[in-house]
C-alpha cells in the first residue's frame, strides 16, 4: 500500500494469464437436402456457425450456402451447375501476433511480465478493503505501470511502462469482414462413345473489408486521440478448363487420351486508408478522423495459361502406364520466358494377377502392386513484375515523383521440380490388413531465390533462379481391422515417413570463399543462421557448442583452434565457416566457433483407431514427431539475467537451480546482474522437437434403426467431440510444429491451437 495526494492504493498481484483468457464457446449448425431422378439430381446445404474465442473480443461467425444441380439433358449433353457463398465475420485481439515480440502482443505480454505486479489500479473501500478502481465509463481502471497515472509516487512499472494489452482490448476492435461467391458451370458433350468433350468454367469473387481501431483514452494510439485503419480487398478469380477426352477398349487394351487447355486470371483491387484524431469512438470510419495522413491503392494482374495431354494404358488390368506433358505460361515473368514445359510418365505391375504368383500359395495375398513414376512440376510463386525495375512515387512538393525502388530481372523463369516414386501396395488377409511403401527423390532446380544486394543500393535485392536442392524420404501407411465381425469392428492405421534434404547448387559468389555460407531466415522472426553448403544437408544451425559452466560458473563454450587462429589473425569471423574440431574452451561467447546441427525430425506420421460395438463408435487420432531439434527462444527469454532493460521481466524457476558456490554441479551459469552473455546463443537453449498430440477424438451413439423410422428417420446419431485435446513435448510451453527452424513464436506469443469439445446430434430424413 502507498499514500499519494492523501489518497491510498494498494499493489496487489494479478493473475495475467487467467485474465487474458477465458473458456470459449463454439455452436455450429448444418442442413443439407438432396434428392433426383434418374435425369436430374441436385445437393443443398446451409451452414450456420459461431465462436466466442477464448480471448476477450475475440470471435467468428459464419455462414455457408451451397447448391448443387447434375441434369443429363440428353443422350449426349450433361450439364453440372454449382454456386457457393460464404460470409464470415471475424474479430479478433488487437494485441496479438504470431511474430511480434513486444508489449502489445498479448501472448507475449502475459508471459513474460513478472507476476508481482497488477493488471488493475486499486484504491481503499471505505471499509479499509482494496477494491478496483473503475474509469469514467465504469470499467476496470487498468494499471499500466506509468508514475504520472497508475503509479504515483513510485518509480513505475520498471516491465514495459505505458504498456497492457487487457486494458487497451477493451477499447480497441479489429474486424474482418469476407464475402465469398463462387459460381461454376461444366458440360460434358458426348460426341460417340469412346469421345468427350468437356468444359469446366468458373468464377470466384472475393470481397475482404478490414477495421483496425484503436481508443484515444489509453495504449498505444492514447497521443493521438485514437487512430484507425481500414481497408478493402475485391478479387475476381476466373478459370477455364477444356479437354478432349478417347477412351477405348481393345480386347485387352484399355486405351485413355486426353488434351486439353487451361486458363486462369487474378484480379486484385484494394484500397487502404490510415487515419488519426478521432471524433468519438461510436464512429469508427474515415471521415470521423481529423489526420488522414495516409491513403494507398493498387490493382494487381496475374494470369497463366497451359496447354497439356495425358496418356493412359493398361493391359488386362494387370499392366498400367501412364505419360503426361503440359506446357504453362505466367505472367510473372518476361515474354522470352514466360513458357515452361512438364513431364511425366508411370507405370505400375500388379504382381498378384500374374500366374507365376498365384502358383505359390500366396491366397492370402489379395492385392500386390508395385509402381514407379517420374515427372516434373513448375513453380512461379513470386510477386508479380519482378522482372522488371520497379518505381514508387514519392510525393515532391505538389506533385508525384518516381523513386526508384526494387531491381528487375527479366531472365527469371519457373522453377522445376523433377520427382522420382517408386512404391509398393498390398492388401493382404482378405483386405484386412493393407499398406503401402513409398520412396521418393525431388530435385528442385532453378530455385526463385531472393538474392541480397548491399544496402547503398536502395534496394534490398531481387529475385533469381539461382541453386538446386534435392529432398528423399521415405513414406509407411498400415492399416487393418484387429476385430472384424458383424457387431464388433476394431481397426486402426499408422504412418511414418522420413525425409532428407541437400544442397546441391547455390550462389558461386557467396560459397566461394569459404565453401558455403550462414544466413537467417529473415520472413520467419528470430530464426538461427543456418549453414549452406554444396552437398550438405540443408537446415544445419550454426551454434556455438554450450559446455556447461566452469568453476566460476561461468558458460563455457568450444572453440576450433584453426578457426580461431584465423579469427586472431583478421582473416575471418567466427561464424565465417563451421568448426570440425573441439579443440579448447572459451568463456567469451565472442570467440566461440559455431558449429553445425541438423534441425530436420527423424521421421514424424500419426495414428489413429476407431472402434465399433453395436451402435457405439469411438475414433482417436495422434500425430507425431521423432528426432529434430528447434532453438527455443521462449524458454531462453526467460532464463536471462536481469538487466536494466530487462527489470520486471519474467524469469523460469528453472534459475533457482543457477550455479552457486555451494552448487557447482549445475550446468547453469551463475545469476549476476547486467550479463547480456548469460543466454548467448548457443546449443545450451537446442531442444529437441519431438511431440505427441492427442488431435481428435469422436465417441457416438446412433439409434437402432427401428427406433429412428418410427420417428421417420433414417439416422439419428449423437456425438462428442474433441480437438487438440493433450500435447507433450520436450519443454511444457513449447510447439515444435510451428517450425523446425527455431522461431521464436513456437508456442510463446502465438494463438496456439484451442482445445475445443462439441456435443452434436445429427438428424437424416
């Protein structure tokens, strides 16, 4: 408690995290009707579903429409017609982001303020009781650390001052508003029996309106009386699809052509206005603000067009082959360009059918296939124009100028994956137990790589087709039936795969003078530098190898004894290159070598199994991760010494096991004020990213079937369900499916995936 201008407050402890988020509730309802004749058939279905989120303001409601019309028209003309819409409303926290790191970010906010001080400003009851002040509208008087309001007479909050999320959600909205409608028509045109022409056309339009405000009474928009932006995105998506379609059968010649051609165009409009000073918070539009300071608009094309064909044979459906060519053409590069030419070609042998097979007393072998194809597939995903330079216009007193603004590169073309299978399937025991064996090698050539250029420039680089990478793995699915009779039906399933990746080309000019280079991945938040090499593995970290701490509990760290002579000598950094050799020990994270680990899971799959006893049904579903490693940053933020930037913070109990003098057996470096160098980054912080998560589960009920026709029904089934239920990892808190790379928002700031049970009763005329 302390006295301020004669009046009393207390500073008690609030619980973050129990105030940040609360239980949500979700509903979600669905009809379809569907019906026809022999001519004419058709589908309907509306959905309606609504979400309060588990944070405050925080929801989702959406509505679904669908129909579906199938009319054979003739002998020879069959038309289908479908039309969709969907209209979402979504809003959600202002504060909260998968990649910032600062104090406006809820998640981040929550986890790492220290627990001692309060999310509300209280005063003294009449009765001597603390009790929470409330502001001029009656709502909760939010603590937000300053001297001058919330901590009079004290030092402020030394965490972020000026700075709660709860408070400023309270005041501020973001709203997303989507409308979708979706219209496609086909045709099929039978020209003779073994003839067909087909036409698929489509068209989609997309309207996104967004609303971002923020209050003018407090956070970060209180300076300038509140503040506002707003957009409009409108998307026109078109796609045209023609095939010619033989198809006959010759004895025991089964013979499949096709060609066809195909057509796509994007067209984007948006429109974006930013505004602050506000009128009053009851009118969150653009004409309510007295600063519109910024206004911006584009339109955006892309288009791609592809001719292709496709080749099907099969003997006595015991011989298959397969063999495709497709020739595509984006907008995304220049004219000389622009074209690109795709293969491919399969076959498969079902063994099983062969005589030889059968010969030997193989019946419990119901299907054995074995197949093997190679192809290759194109890839444009860049921005558009990027072969071109590119301009923006600046204002220059009353008029717009040109300013130069990014380099073109009109010898770009698509980047072409060749893929390699080769597998096997079996169904075996009267299919009740089946699998299939899957290795793969892709190739990816020409890789669209951003190509970083010095900064004096005035540009950060461009785009190029510049390194080749080549990915194997493995893939095993089994599944079968343990109980298979007429009331009783257990089965379950299983997968594995595994996968590898290399580098097998890569800019000459950044792996010439030490063989490869480290760089971060700048799009993904606090990634480590990764080690590219010419025929190295792809995702190798380059860490400096923590050793423990000395007998003055200081971090130890290894060191390369040629790495660092040349790093003593001015021919190198110490990240220049990896270390090989473990030669000497270091307390001076600046001169630790950084050595390479590989990042990539061992394997990872799921599982799942469903039972069936009488009118019960249970079903779960798991998936998993083996191996791997993810640099967790969460868990380093908090182990940090205190510093003066970082009093108030946080900190893991795990620092109460720090060496001392009477505990040296810790490999924990001593607890001292103001040393930056207590969380280098290092192995020590390397976690392995194996995980187990419960995904789903479903427990029903279905009615007997008399029961429900004397209702005049055909179904009645009801259900629980559950999604996200339990996740295990190396570190409580911490995701590695965000990413293998060592993010810093695995798990820390994000809005990690919500544990979710729905009761549901569905109903069938």
């Amino acid at each position: 408690m302390y006295e301020y201008n004669g009046k009393k407050f207390y500073i008690l402890p609030d619980n973050w995290k129990d105030a940040a988020y609360r239980h949500g509730f979700r509903q979600e309802y669905n009809v379809n009707i569907s019906g026809g004749d022999s001519k004419i058939s058709y589908y309907s279905s509306i959905g309606y579903l609504k979400e309060k989120g588990v944070l405050e303001n925080s929801g989702y409601e959406r509505f679904t429409a669908r129909l579906k019309a199938d009319y054979q028209a003739t002998d020879w003309l069959h038309l289908l017609a479908n039309a969709s819409y969907v209209h979402a409303d979504r809003e959600s926290n202002p504060n909260l982001s998968n990649t910032n790191s600062n104090a406006s970010n809820l998640g981040y906010f929550t986890q790492y303020i220290s627990p001692i001080y309060p999310i509300y400003v209280r005063t003294i009851d009449a009765n001597g009781n603390p009790v929470i002040a409330t502001d001029r509208f009656g709502h909760p008087q939010y603590d937000f650390g300053v001297p001058a309001t919330n901590f009079q007479g004290l030092n402020g909050r030394p965490f972020s001052q000026t700075g709660n999320p709860l408070g400023s959600n309270r005041y501020n909205k973001v709203n997303d508003i989507l409308d979708q409608l979706q219209g496609q028509l086909n045709f099929d045109i039978t020209f003779t029996p073994w003839l067909k022409f087909n036409s698929t056309n489509s068209i989609t339009l997309i309207l996104s309106r967004f609303s971002h405000y923020e209050n003018p009474f407090i956070g970060n928009a209180a300076a300038t009386n509140g503040s506002i932006d707003k957009y409009t995105d409108v998307s026109y998506r078109w796609n045209y699809v023609q095939t010619l379609n033989a198809h006959k059968v010759f004895g025991l010649h089964d013979v499949q052509l096709m060609i066809g051609h195909e057509w796509y165009k994007m067209n984007k409009n948006f429109l974006e206005a930013l505004a602050r000073g506000g009128f009053s918070p009851a009118i969150q539009e653009i004409n309510a603000f007295a600063d519109r300071y910024n206004s911006y608009s584009y339109q955006r094309n892309y288009n791609v067009e592809g001719y292709f064909a496709n080749f099907l044979y099969n003997f006595d459906q015991k011989y298959f082959a397969q063999a495709s060519y497709r020739r595509d053409a984006s907008s995304r590069f220049a004219k000389k360009n622009r074209w690109g030419d795709f293969w491919s070609i399969g076959g498969a042998w079902i063994i099983s059918k062969e005589k030889f097979f059968q010969n030997l007393n193989t019946k419990w072998v119901d299907n054995l296939k074995l197949k093997a194809s190679i192809g290759q597939q194109g890839n444009d995903g860049i921005p558009n124009f990027n072969y071109i330079d590119m301009y923006t216009l600046v204002r220059g007193g009353q008029s717009m100028l040109p300013s130069f603004s990014g380099i073109g590169n009109p010898k770009i073309t698509w980047e072409t994956t060749t893929n390699f299978n080769l597998g096997l399937e079996f169904n075996l025991f009267q299919n009740r137990l089946n699998g299939e064996f899957n290795f793969y090698n892709k190739k990816t050539t020409d890789m669209l790589f951003w190509l970083s250029v010095p900064e004096s420039m005035g540009v950060r680089g461009y785009y190029g087709n510049l390194g080749d990478i080549r990915n194997t793995g493995v893939e095993f699915t089994l599944n079968g039936d343990i109980i298979r009779t007429k009331n009783i039906v257990w089965s379950a399933s299983a997968n594995i795969s595994h996968n590898r990746a290399k580098a097998l080309k890569l800019d000459p000019v950044k792996t010439a003078q030490y063989g490869g280079f480290s760089q971060a991945d700048v799009n993904a938040g606090f990634n480590v530098p990764m080690w590219y090499a010419e025929g190295q593995p792809l995702y190798n970290a380059m860490l400096a190898d923590y050793a423990g701490v000395n007998d003055k509990g200081l971090p130890q760290y290894w060191v390369d004894e040629d790495i660092y002579n040349d790093y003593k000598a001015g021919k190198m950094s110490v990240s220049s290159k990896p270390g090989t050799k473990h030669s000497f020990l270091t307390t001076d994270w600046r001169e630790a070598t950084k050595y390479t680990h590989q990042m990539l899971p061992v394997a990872n799959g799921g599982f799942t199994t469903s039972l069936r006893v009488y009118d019960f049904d249970v079903n779960l579903i798991f998936d998993y991760q083996i191996g791997g490693k993810i640099y967790d940053f969460g868990y380093a933020g908090l182990m940090g010494n205190v510093t003066t930037k970082s009093e108030g913070y946080n900190l893991s109990k795990d620092i109460l096991k720090a060496w001392t003098p009477d505990n040296t057996s810790s490999d924990i470096p001593r607890f001292m004020y103001t040393d930056q160098d207590m969380t280098a980054q290092s192995t020590r912080f390397l976690t392995s990213a194996r995980y187990l998560n419960f995904q789903s589960f479903t427990v029903g009920y279905s009615v007997p079937a008399k029961i429900a026709r004397a209702l005049m029904l055909s179904k009645i089934r009801i259900y629980v369900q559950g999604q996200n239920l339990c996740f295990w990892s190396a570190r409580k808190g911490l995701d590695p499916r965000y990413s293998f790379q060592g993010t810093s928002h695995a798990g820390i700031n994000a809005y990690a995936p919500v544990r979710t049970i729905m009761g549901g009763l569905q109903l069938s005329f």
